[in-house]
C-alpha cells in the first residue's frame, strides 16, 4: 500500500493524491483544509454544507471552494456531483448533466462513467473511498462511516461497477484518504459488537492497555473489505492520516463537532 502524495497547487488548495489512482489517468484528490476562502471555524477549504445544523458557513464560500478544488485537481469546468449523506450503503448513479449545488439524493456512494460528473462525498471522519476500473473509466466515491462499513457501502458500490457497467474487481483499483485513526476512535460495547460481527474482531481493540473502552479501526475494515471483493491487495492505496490528531491539516467533526468544516473526495472517470 502507497502513501498518499500530499499536493500543493499553484492556487494553494492542498489535496492528498494516489500514485495508483493518478497512473491509471484518474483525476481525483482527497481534500484538506487549506487553500479556500471559508473563515474561522471553518478556514478555509470547507466543502461541507451551508445549510447543517449548528454555526453555518455561506454557500459562496463553499462553492468557491469546490470550484478550487475542482482547478487544483486538473478538472476545472467537471461538475462535482454530490448527495445527501446518510449512513446507509446506497449507490446513486450520476447521470452526467448534473450541476454543482445543494444535494438532493439520499446515498453514500456516487458512481460515474461520464466525464462530466465527478462523483464526491464529503468526510470530517469518515472513511473517504475512491475506487476506479482501468478498463472501463468508471468511478465510484464512497462515504464510509462505522455505520456504513456495517451496512456494507463498500461491497455494494463494488457491486453497483459491476452490474451497471461491467467492472471487474480484478481491474479495479482504489484509494483510502484520511479518517479518524483507530487509536482514537473510542466506541461503546454495543458498537464494538455489532462492528466485529461484520468485520471481524481484529478490527476492534479491547478494553485495556491504555484504553478506557474499545476502539475501532475503520481504515483497516475498509481496506479489508475491498480486498475481500476482489480488489487485488496491490492495487488498494491509502494511508492512515488521522483527522482528529492532525488539526492543522483536517476537519473533524468527533474534535470540533458543529463548529468542524468538511472535506471532499473526488474522482473523475476517465475518457
């Protein structure tokens, strides 16, 4: 597994990139907080939305921001197609003419095979998941909370590729950008059960040792997942970024709650 390429732009939009995503031609990149125009507490690339509960930023700024975003990455004029995110394991299909604005579909996963609809998801914790066909150019991004590693939106998005446009797992390759780390994502017994029931207990560290409950390590159960659909182990990039021990660099809504922007995971299908 490559570390992640951490970018800066000429317009300083930061963006963490995957050397297997960008060899294989797909534009993409997994956001940071740097490079918008979003004031305290949300300074300053927040890609979230305007209108959630708590101390709101302005839709200029935050589409101000996707449209830097989009330059940084090389998609500048591709539209940054988004939903409203749910927790669940439903895959919305991007129909190509979509425009940039307040989500209206409730998923977890986009997928694309036209060049005119960049699937995003947004994280401030979250498991962000890019997932790319070399033969085929279609794309998915998906949102990967613990709920959503449960539900299973990584197996379902692997299989909406496959149904809708014949993707092969064995063509596919993916990327896994920051998210909570499993030394500080702390759960209760009820969560930790019903997570290693799905995952399997070497995703879930005990009681003990440091730790006053247990812990879950989503980025692993992840990276499990898509290998355990057929995603060639080599062929899955990512890192372990923590967003709540780095703040300075990422959002996260467990370290800031209402106050905490987001970032955006990107992907645009290729040609």
């Amino acid at each position: 597994m490559s570390r992640l390429q951490r970018i800066v732009a000429s317009n300083d939009v930061v963006t963490y990139r995957s050397e297997l995503l960008a060899s294989e031609g797909f534009r993409h990149g997994f956001s940071a907080r740097h490079g918008g125009v979003s004031v305290a507490p949300f300074d300053s690339l927040n890609l979230g939305v305007a209108q959630a509960p708590g101390e709101p930023d302005s839709d200029a700024n935050i589409e101000e921001n996707a449209r830097r975003l989009m330059a940084a990455i090389g998609a500048e004029g591709t539209a940054m197609v988004r939903v409203r995110q749910v927790h669940g394991c439903v895959v919305h299909a991007c129909a190509g003419d979509e425009r940039f604005g307040p989500p209206q579909a409730e998923a977890d996963a986009l997928m694309s095979a036209d060049a005119r609809a960049a699937p995003a998801i947004r994280t401030a914790d979250c498991v962000p998941v890019l997932i790319a066909c070399t033969e085929t150019g279609v794309v998915c991004a998906v949102h990967a909370g613990w709920r959503g590693i449960v539900a299973g939106v990584v197996p379902h998005a692997i299989g909406a590729m496959r149904a809708a446009h014949g993707a092969r797992p064995g063509g596919m390759v993916a990327a896994i950008g920051p998210c909570i780390g499993r030394d500080v994502y702390e759960v209760g017994p009820d969560v930790a059960a019903e997570f290693a029931k799905v995952v399997g207990d070497a995703f879930v560290l005990p009681a003990g040792g440091g730790r006053a409950k247990e812990h879950i390590d989503c980025f692993g159960a992840v990276r499990s997942q898509l290998v355990a659909c057929g995603i060639p182990a080599e062929s899955v990039d990512g890192e372990e970024l923590c967003t709540v021990a780095t703040p300075r660099e990422f959002f996260s809504y467990r370290r800031d709650g209402a106050r905490s922007g987001r970032m955006v995971s990107v992907v645009v299908p290729r040609r």
